[in-house]
C-alpha cells in the first residue's frame, strides 16, 4: 500500500498553506506564531522550494539558489525565524565582473560602486551621487511609466559600459530586463547593491533544516509528498483544498504556487470575474535557468582569488537577449570553498545562465540529453580560463534546465523568479476575488529571490491574521465575484 502522507492530519484548519518556498515557510511560521493552527503542504519530497540543495556519491552537496541576498535578510530572518539563523549570515567576501568591456573586482556596496564609476568609468562624482539619491529614493507609488533603460539614459547617456556594471548582475539575479519599469530596478538596486551581498553559512540544507526545526516547535503540520489538487471555493468562499484525494477543510488558504497556476489551475477559471482572468492571463511569467554543477575531488585546492561569485561574459555588449541565448556567452559563477560550509573539505563551483523554457521544452529525449552533454561541455571549457586545471580535479558534474526546474517546483515553464511586475497586482487582489483565499510567492523583481519571498509571506500572513480575526468576530464578508 502506498505511504499515507497525511496520516494523522486534522479535518480541518484555521489556516492551509499551499508550498513550502520561503514565502509558503515564513507565513506559516509567522500565523503558527500568533496560535492558528496551521498545515503547510509540500508536493516535493523537500521543504524550500527554489531555496533547494542536492547531495551526490561522495558527500557533495550541491545549493541551487544560494549565490547571493541582500543584507536585509539578517533582519527578516531574526524577526521572523531564530537568532541562530540570522547569526549564520555571512557576507561574500568578492565579486568579480570579467567581460570584454571590463574586469574588475568589488565588494558590492554603495561605497566600492562608487569609487569604481568615479574611477574606473570617469563618471562625475555628481552624476554618480545623483543617480544613486535617485535609486534609493524611488517607491512602489513612483511613476511607473519610465523604464529602467531610460533611467540608464537620463544619468549615463550612451555609456554600455556604465549600464553593464549596474544592469548585469540583476539581469543574472532575477532576469530583469531594461524594458521593465525603473522602479523595480531602483528597489531591488538599493537593497542589493549598497551594503554588499550576504550567503548563509552552512548550505540551505542547514537553513531549511533549522526552519522545520522551528515550524515544528511552533506546531506547524508539515506534509512533503503531498500536492494540492483544488482548492475549493462554495458559498462565495474559500472553504479547502483537496491533496492527495482527500478534502482538507480551512477558514483560509495561503498558495505558494505560482499564481497564475494558483488562480488558472487550482481554484479554476469560472469562479473569477471575466476581467481578473483576462487580467491574471496577461502576466508575464519570468524566463528559467541553467545550472551546471561541478564538485572538485575532496581536499582539491580551488583558489580564493576567483571571488565568491563572478559574473562573466563573452558577449562584446550587454544584451538581454544574449543572457537568455541557448548559445551562451554569459556564466555566473558561484564559487564555494570549505568556509561556505565550515568543517567540510569540499571546494563546488555551480555555473547558473538564464534560459527561455521553449529552448528546452519539446527537445526529443535525446536531443535533450545530447544538450545538457553539450552544456556542461562548453561549461567546462568556459571555466578552465579562471580554473585551468577543472577537468582534472573534477570528481561529479551534472545539468539542469528549465525542465529540471518545472519538475521539481510545478512552476510553469520553470520560472525562477516567478513572473514580472504585474503578476504582484493580481497577487495582492485575490482575497478581494474570494475571500480567505491568498498568495505568497515569487511575483515581480521586489517580492522574489529569498528576502523578497520572505518578507511577502510574512505580509499576507499578517493580512491573513486581520482576516481571521475578523472572522471569529463574525464580521460579513464581501461577496465573492459571479
Ligand atoms: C537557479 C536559481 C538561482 C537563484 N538564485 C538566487 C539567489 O542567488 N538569491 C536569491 O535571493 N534568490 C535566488 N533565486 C530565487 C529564489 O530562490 C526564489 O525567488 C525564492 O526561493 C522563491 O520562493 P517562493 O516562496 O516564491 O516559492 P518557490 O521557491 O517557488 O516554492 C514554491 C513551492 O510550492 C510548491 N508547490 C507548487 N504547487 C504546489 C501544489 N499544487 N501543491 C503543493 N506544493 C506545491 C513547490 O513544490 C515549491 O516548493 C534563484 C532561483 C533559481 C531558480
């Protein structure tokens, strides 16, 4: 007989949370926190959604997501999870750039960035300080009209080089494009590049690890291998899901799926009005990835000097075109030495580029493994000019694409940050749709990547907290739409 996943969970919730990705995570956290009793249910056999790991023959443990978050998530972390997790952030001690345009190295914070346009660049010190007052002036009620290319504009008339050294890492990050509105550069700018770029010492399999450490103490019910089929609206309402077969009944329903799977797929097309289907339809999902993951032999030596992540590029200018090309001339390499997790003697090095899903998607099986064979190939060729000797200390190498990325999250076309900027309107309208149903998760460049998606779940728990005290108040709920 099949495992019972469920076995022993309750009839009913106050609270069902769909997906354990940081968001899903810290909302059930934060709602357990305040007494309700919450289900947390995960159709992957790990907690973490995209904040994931993987271990191989010979102690290698691999991260996914794990290259790099702003200092903001010390703080998030030690309000909403333990000071032992906040105490495990650590910042990465080197960044380095190596394209034809430029090489450099820096330390990723307002200070080096502006010593190194001032510089490096010959850019006036003025137009410098204006640009970043600028950057970190800008909110979310900000005209949303002008577009990240015509801020680049307006403070670095023709200057790629300029461009590049601010726009390329977060084009890698989370797939950003100059086309997307200035306001979500400015954000996600400010909160990664003034204050350096932060790691979690110990791997996210010791992160994940102390968070189900903590659910459980707050007496979250957690279910792995459990994947929601429905969840039901009746009686103008949100009212359960069904996982696994079987109903599971709750006042309110928090999906970490993504939301347009959430809205299309779970709850179903035909409880929405025509305009918010026709509204949800129109959201961009974000492009996927590659992953090549190299392990060196134990105790083999890797040297520091490669930095902590590199972002490289062979590409004579700065396209976003280019970044997503299946012929790729751009690699981010994340480098991991023995301190990335203390007491191991193992030195990986994981290669992510951005990638189109409809590059890999219909691939006949062969040719799908023939193009992995080719990505790690070209992989190792591409990284023997900062690590000549790869090939020889190579002990394991595998791929992954957006295939592997859809499998594993159930995200449509394997998006790794969810969808663009307007999937967050669509986001934040659901409960005013059906009432007690919500969603967490990756939508739009300011609530994804770890401190984003973190701090979204613990902002619609708090919604979700209103809710339900409204409700054991007994107060009407608007009336779900026809
Ligand atoms: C290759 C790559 C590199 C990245 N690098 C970084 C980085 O360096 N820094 C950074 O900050 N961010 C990075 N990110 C992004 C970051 O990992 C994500 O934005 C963040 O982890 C997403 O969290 P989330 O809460 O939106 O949910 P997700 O991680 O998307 O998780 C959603 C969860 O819901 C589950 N689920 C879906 N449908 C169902 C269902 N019907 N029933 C049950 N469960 C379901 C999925 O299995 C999954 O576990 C990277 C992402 C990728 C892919």
């Amino acid at each position: 007989m099949p495992k019972d996943f469920l076995k022993g969970a309750r009839d009913s919730y106050d609270v069902v949370v769909i997906g354990s990705g940081l968001a899903g995570l810290t909302a059930a956290n934060t709602l357990a926190k305040q007494g309700y009793s919450v289900l947390l249910l995960e159709h992957h056999y790990q907690l973490g959604g995209m904040a994931t790991w993987f271990k191989r023959a010979g102690g290698h443990i691999f991260d996914i997501s794990l290259h790099g978050f702003p200092v903001g998530m010390i703080k998030s972390c030690r309000r909403y999870w333990t000071k032992e997790i906040a105490d495990s952030i650590v910042p990465l001690r080197q960044i380095r750039y190596d394209n034809p345009m430029f090489s450099l190295a820096t330390t990723f914070t307002r200070e080096d960035f502006t010593r190194q346009l001032i510089e490096q660049f010959r850019v006036p010190a003025e137009t410098v300080q204006n640009f970043f007052d600028t950057a970190r002036g800008m909110n979310f009620y900000d005209d949303q009209t002008t577009t990240v290319g015509q801020l680049f504009e307006r403070f670095f008339p023709g200057r790629e080089d300029v461009i590049r050294f601010l726009m390329e890492p977060i084009t890698y990050a989370n797939g950003s494009t100059l086309e997307d509105p200035a306001i979500s550069y400015g954000i996600v700018f400010s909160n990664f590049m003034s204050k350096g770029v932060y790691t979690f010492e110990g791997g996210t399999d010791r992160l994940i690890g102390l968070m189900k450490a903590d659910l459980e103490r707050n007496g979250v019910d957690l279910r792995i291998r459990s994947g929601v089929e429905q969840i039901h609206v009746e009686r103008g309402r949100v009212q359960g899901v069904t996982v696994n077969g079987r109903r599971i009944n709750a006042t309110a329903v928090i999906s970490n799926a993504n939301i347009k799977q959430t809205i299309l797929k779970l709850v179903g097309r035909e409880k929405f009005k025509r305009d918010f289907i026709d509204q949800t339809e129109a959201v961009r999902l974000n492009n996927s990835s590659t992953q090549v993951y190299l392990a060196l032999r134990p105790g083999a030596h890797l040297d520091e000097s490669n930095g902590d992540l590199l972002f490289s590029s062979t590409a004579p200018l700065f396209r976003t075109q280019a970044l997503l090309s299946r012929d790729i001339t751009s690699r981010t390499y994340s480098f991991y030495y023995p301190r990335t997790r203390p007491g191991s003697d193992r030195s990986l090095i994981v290669s992510s580029t951005n990638a189109n899903y409809h590059d890999w998607a219909d691939l006949p099986e062969d040719e799908y493994q023939a193009s992995k064979q080719d990505l790690i190939e070209t992989t190792l060729d591409a990284i023997s000019k900062y690590v000549p000797d790869i090939r020889d200390k190579l002990d394991h190498v595998e791929a992954s694409t957006p295939r592997t990325f859809q499998h594993y999250t159930w995200h449509p076309s394997g998006a790794s940050f969810g969808t663009k900027f307007e999937g967050l309107a669509v986001s934040r309208a659901l409960p005013e749709q059906i009432p007690g149903l919500y969603h967490a998760g990756s939508v739009g460049i300011i609530m994804s990547g770890w401190l984003g998606a973190m701090n979204y779940g613990v902002i619609v728990a708090n919604d979700v907290d209103a809710f339900l005290l409204k409700q054991s108040a007994g107060a009407p709920q608007p009336a779900v739409a026809p």
